[in-house]
C-alpha cells in the first residue's frame, strides 16, 4: 500500500511543478528508477525512489517515470502484473496512484517512448533505468557525467528549487530530525550494557523502525572515529574509548537528518578527552552562532578551522599563530573534511550532481588540504539546511604520512600529542536551518555539552 498524501502536500506537489515550469520552457521526464537484486534476482535490495522524482511527485514509486511540462504532471507506470497479488498483496492501480499525486493524466510506461522529444532528464543512479534512459532519449544518461545541454538548464532549475525548503518539506526534516535525537539517546542508554558497537547501532535503528522510518545512510557507530566513514560494529567497548555516532533517521516520504554525537563509554571522559571535546564543541557553537542570510558557508568552515587551531594551540599540540596555522592547513591535520553540507530529500542534498548544487556557479573546488572537501560554498539563505560538524581525528594514514611529518615537523609539538593518544576521532554535528534572521536548530534536543553527554551516559 502506498502512503496516504494529504491535500496539502498535493497542493505542495503542484505548486513545486508549476515553479519549475516557471523556469524551463521544455518538458523534463524523470525516473523513479527500479528495485536492485542483492543476490539473486527475486531477493532485492529495500527500494529507494530518486529524489529528483520524489520531490516532484512525493510517493516512492517504483518503475515509474513522470512527464513534466508547463505546470501538469503525467505519470507513466505498467500495471502489477496479476501474480504480484500473491507475493505482495493488492496494489493500487496506475489512475489511482495518479489520483494520490495529482497527476493530470496516466498512462502506461510503453507510451513513453511517444513523448520524450525534446524532454530532459537527470539521470537515476541504477544502471537498467539509466540505461533506458540513455535509449529512449537516444543520448548518453549516466550518472558519473555531469549533465549537458537541456539536461543541465533542467539540473540548474532544480537546484534552485531544492537549495530551499518549502513549507511541505520543512514538516518532513523535522520529524527526521525528532525521532533521530530519540535514536542517539537510546544509542547514549544502551552504552552502559552494550558489550560491542553494534548493540548501540541496534538500539539506535530500532527507534526508526519504531517510526517506519529507515536509516538515511549507513549508521557510523565506532570507537575508531578516526575512520571517517567507518561502517563496522565488531569492535568491543572498553572503559576509555570514545564512541563516535552518527546517525540519521530517514521518513517515508525520503527527507533525511544527520547527526553526530561522541560519547565516553564508561559515562567519563578523560581530562584529554574532555580538552579536545571541548576545543571541538568550541568550534561547533562558534559556527552556529554565525548562521544567517548573506553569510559564506565557506567562512563558516575558516572560522571552524581557526577556532581548532587555536584550541590545539592552548593545548601545546599546535605551534604558532592561529590564523597562521590556518594559512598553511596545519589544522585540516586533525580536522581533514569541510564543516558540513546541505541536507534534504539526500543526506548530502544533490550531490548525484557533483558540486553543481554545492558550489555557486563559477566557483571551484579548492586544491588546499581539507578546503578542498569542502562540500558547500555558497552565501547561506532563508530556507536552507545545512549541518555543522566540526572534528577531531587522529587518522594514521596522515600523521604518520612522513612528507606530512616533514612539512609540519616545526608546527606541530609530536610528544605533546602522545599524551592525547586516547582521543581518536570526535565529530559533533547538528542540523541547522536558516532562518530570515539567523538560524533554528532542529536538533537541539540533543544535548552536546560535556557534562551533560557524561550525565547521560550513566
């Protein structure tokens, strides 16, 4: 069964078709994209629509493509066949889930063919629809090519639709965010009785599953934090390690949140646990304080950076000054990514088109270390989320890097950061809108304060 849309997010629905028309004088189809066989063919992957089409069209549909133009929406998907009953129980028919969107005309997927002059498309991320895509419009679709001609102008008109969130999506990110800060204090409960990471993950993922919602990407759980994107829940928890979580809750209707939170596992931390957290945390408030209309988010990063490297300077672990330090990229040692990212239908919003959403047009990516992660730089606006989070990691792969040693040798003080040999990663991380006036975040909730976190813990 599909979800029940209420009337006012089908008026949403219309209203984001007719600002695209408003933009583009050309028709632009776009796939919902298919199911994915895990193993073998009838044992599938769980199904995730593409945004782009979730955002114009606002149900999960699967094998469906949608043709829009001047405002109106015209839905294109086969009937179930007769034996899905079996397998999968009554599924509404194609006039019926067209009613649901308010869609103005539906018709099978073979009719498709019949109307894709001069449309354009953004291309899905499975191969077989991309490659239909590809065959049906009789040009190259492919997700790892940044798009062309009209498919380009079609990618520009939604960036410029998506950078902002409309009343129906701000409703959707707020429950993701809510029932995300729910899962990190279940994850903060479970702690104490957990014997490895995966207890924690599990108590985590079991509140979306609570609010049929699923994960937005795959949960990091880890006491190596130093491994930025660590995806494995083997490892033991010790008195003394850290456990670095981020992890976000996804809604039915595909609007994400993301968060991190580092915790100790034995309810304290350490006095040069607590230092680094707090040089951390530091730089995670001196940034939100800073949200607002007209403010470059790669100043947010910069002003990150240098309140890391000032803090590691009152620690001894740095050498020099702050802004110098900065200059020459000595903090991305231990602060390596950008400060965060947009947040939206994709837990980094829009990058299946590279930095087209990202970046303002006519800028680049830096070369710099660290600046040149930096997923975001554009001036902030009303109606954007975006998420902050500054870190700390101590990563072997570069501080042991001997061209890394030679470079900083003189920068950074070797023996004083043996003495912080418990901290391997620490991430703090909220969700943040702007707001006409500033910001709101939609995961304060959460507590991140040191002394509060340990509270928790117990």
């Amino acid at each position: 069964m599909l979800i029940n849309l209420s009337s006012a997010l089908v008026n949403t629905l219309q209203e984001r078709r007719q600002q695209l028309a408003n933009l583009i004088d050309f028709p632009a189809i776009l796939w919902s994209g298919n199911t994915n066989p895990r193993n073998f063919p009838a044992n599938v992957f769980p199904y995730r629509a593409s945004s782009h089409f979730l955002y114009f069209a606002g149900l999960p549909i699967p094998n469906a493509a949608i043709r829009l133009e001047a405002g109106k929406l015209e839905l294109f998907l086969n009937e179930p066949a007769p034996s899905s009953a079996l397998w999968h129980g009554e599924i509404p028919k194609r006039e019926e889930i067209a009613e649901k969107i308010g869609a103005n005309v539906a018709r099978p997927m073979a009719e498709l063919e019949s109307w894709v002059e001069g449309a354009a498309t953004i291309a899905t991320q499975d191969a077989a629809t991309w490659t239909q895509q590809s065959q049906l419009l009789n040009r190259w679709v492919l997700p790892q090519n940044p798009p062309q001609g009209i498919d380009l102008e079609l990618a520009k008109a939604i960036v410029s639709l998506r950078l902002t969130h409309d009343a129906g999506a701000l409703a959707e990110l707020r429950q993701a965010a809510a029932v995300t800060v729910a899962a990190h204090k279940a994850g903060i409960a479970a702690t104490a009785s957990a014997k490895i990471e995966a207890e924690v993950r599990a108590a985590m993922e079991a509140v979306f599953i609570t609010h049929n919602m699923t994960t937005a990407y795959n949960s990091i759980v880890t006491v190596h934090g130093e491994v930025l994107h660590n995806e494995h829940y083997h490892h033991p928890l010790q008195p003394g390690d850290l456990l670095l979580v981020d992890v976000g809750a996804e809604t039915r209707m595909g609007w994400a949140a993301d968060v991190t939170r580092t915790w100790p596992v034995s309810s304290k931390f350490s006095s040069t646990q607590r230092d680094i957290y707090n040089v951390v945390l530091a730089a995670h408030d001196a940034c939100i304080a800073q949200i607002r209309p007209g403010v470059e988010y790669a100043d947010i990063h910069l002003l990150a950076a240098s309140v890391i490297a000032e803090g590691l300077v009152e620690l001894g672990i740095l050498r020099g000054y702050p802004q110098d330090l900065v200059a020459i990229d000595a903090h991305a040692l231990f602060f390596p990514h950008g400060i965060g990212h947009l947040l939206g239908l994709d837990v980094h919003d829009m990058e299946d088109l590279g930095d087209l959403a990202g970046y303002e047009e006519g800028r680049t990516r830096s070369h710099r270390f660290g600046l040149g992660y930096l997923r975001l730089n554009r001036p902030l606006r009303p109606g954007m989320l975006v998420t902050i989070e500054p870190g700390f990691y101590q990563v072997p792969a570069i501080l042991n890097d001997a061209n890394v040693r030679s470079k900083y040798q003189n920068v950074v003080n070797w023996e004083r950061l043996t003495q912080f040999a418990d901290v391997r990663g620490i991430r703090i991380e909220n969700d943040v809108l702007v707001t006409d006036e500033g910001s709101e975040v939609l995961t304060a909730a959460l507590p991140s304060d040191a002394n509060t976190v340990e509270d928790l813990v117990l």
